[in-house]
C-alpha cells in the first residue's frame, strides 16, 4: 500500500523555484568578485552555495519524479534516480573542495590585497538571500522531511555566509590578508563535512540498507505485540527512494484474519515509523516442513 506524500510538497514547489533562481544568481555574483578580488573565502561559500543549489534541484525533482506512474520496465517508477544524483552530487563537492583547499593554500604563500568593503558586501548580499530562502521553507520543515532537507540547506549556507561576512570586516580593520584563506579552509571542512554524509548516506541507500531513521528491531517488536501475531520473519525495510521507505515481511498467524487487519497494520506502520510502501504476507503456518525458522538479524 502506498501513501501520497507528494500532495503537501508539491504546494512547495514556487518556493523551490525562487530559492533555486535567487540563489544561482547569487552563485554567479559570489563567483565573478571573488575571483574579481581574490576572495578565497567567496569562492568557497559560492561553492558551498552552488552544492546547496543542486540540493534543491534534488529535493524538488524527488518531488516531481515521486509523481510519475511506475511502467512495466519500471515497476517502482524513477524514484531512485534521486539517490544516484545524491550520490554525483557528493562526490562533485568533495572534488570542488579539494580544488578550494588547493587554491586556500596557494593564497597563504603568496597573499594577495583583498578588498574587505566588497567581500563584506556580496557576503551580506548573500545573507539576505539564503535567510529569505530558508524562510521559505519554514512552516514546511515540521511536518515534511524533503522540505526539512531544504530549510537546513540554506539555514546553513546563512550561517556560513555570515561567517564570510565578519570576515571581509576583520580584513578591512586589521588588514590581515590570511583571515580570507584561513575562512576559505574552515568552509571547506564544512563542505566536506556534509558531502561525506551526503555520500555516505548515498550509498547506504543505494544498497537498500534500513533508513536511518528506523530502528528495524522496534519495528520487528511493533509486529510481533500485534494482537494474533505469533511471528515474523523475512523482515525487509528499505529505501525507494531519498523520501520514501518500503517494507516486506511475512507475518504468521494461524486463526487468519480479514483484510481490515492487514489495512491497519499497513497505516499504524505509515503513521508509526513513516514506511509508505507496505507488502505483507499472511502465513497461518509453514507450508514446508523442512523450512528453518527464522532466526533474527545479526
């Protein structure tokens, strides 16, 4: 059975499409004077700015594609087409970081004149936008874990863009050139600090681990209190996608019951742990005398 998360997000999706615009715009400007006045530390939070661009774009195309009807080539539609973008994604970044760091440690050998009024003005520029953004996404964030993605992403960005802006004004009134490469280092930990996650959680998802968030033996013992239920076993959960979660199990239990009792397994596991897809098979016992019981995870 599956629950229709798309309707509330899809209200979302104007939201989307001004944070993606205002904040591409922003990339480029952030870009053009950070090379313009040798700002190390514009270039890294334009990058860090550009990698949270493409989180949106994932976020809202997760949103899209969740909306298209499975084929018969493609029984679970498209959904996880998000997670190998997750997956490109993290690994540009890590790239583009080294590239920041490289660049960081070239300026500290050989500092250049940098003006602190111009990186004090596109990094207050760019305060204004990724706070307007992730306002954007406020009221959403409580209830919808891809609209939660979102508001974290710029919140984050409006944190580190602050960061360069103190920046530019301890530059402008010491004059000290190795605060901008020395910001531009810090920003790269931090980019790294979240790609890795985002990669690591990439690949976790791709080889159909449990989600993070669901502890799977909270699940099993979920099953196993229903009433009529004597056991469980071939207990599946998995990722369809980076916002949605399947589940498969066989549930015995030998006196059988109506189809209401498997409804309502199926919405107080949607309503208890967010599992959308549920596919539940009732054994009233083991067709197979020599099958071996089902002796737990590991």
């Amino acid at each position: 059975m599956a629950h229709d998360h798309s309707h509330g997000s899809q209200n979302y999706g104007k939201a989307f499409g001004i944070g993606i615009a205002l904040n591409t715009i922003y990339v480029v400007v952030e870009l053009y004077y950070g090379f313009m006045v040798n700002s190390s530390a514009l270039v890294a939070d334009a990058a860090h700015n550009a990698s949270d661009v493409f989180s949106l774009i994932l976020a809202w195309a997760a949103i899209k594609i969740a909306t298209k009807r499975p084929s018969k080539r493609y029984t679970y539609g498209l959904r996880k087409t998000t997670i190998l973008a997750s997956m490109i994604n993290g690994l540009i970044i890590i790239a583009a970081a080294g590239l920041i760091a490289w660049d960081a440690i070239q300026k500290f050998q050989n500092p250049a004149e940098i003006s602190g009024n111009i990186v004090m003005i596109v990094a207050a520029i760019g305060l204004v936008v990724n706070t307007g953004t992730a306002f954007l996404f406020w009221k959403g964030s409580k209830g919808d874990l891809n609209i939660r993605g979102a508001f974290l992403h710029m919140a984050a960005d409006a944190g580190v863009t602050l960061g360069v802006l103190l920046g530019g004004l301890a530059i402008k009134y010491t004059g000290l050139t190795w605060i901008d490469p020395a910001l531009s280092l810090v920003i790269v930990l931090v980019i790294l600090y979240s790609a890795w996650g985002l990669l690591r959680d990439s690949v976790k998802i791709a080889i159909d681990a449990v989600p993070k968030n669901i502890d799977i033996d909270e699940v099993e013992k979920f099953l196993m209190d229903i009433e009529g239920v004597e056991e469980v076993h071939d207990l599946h959960i998995w990722a369809m996608s980076t916002t949605e979660t399947a589940l498969s199990t066989h549930l015995v239990v030998p006196d059988g019951h109506e189809d209401q009792f498997i409804y309502d397994i199926r919405e107080q596991l949607h309503d208890k742990f967010e599992i959308t897809h549920t596919t539940l098979q009732i054994e009233k016992e083991f067709g197979d005398k020599e099958y071996k019981p089902y002796q737990g995870l590991e």
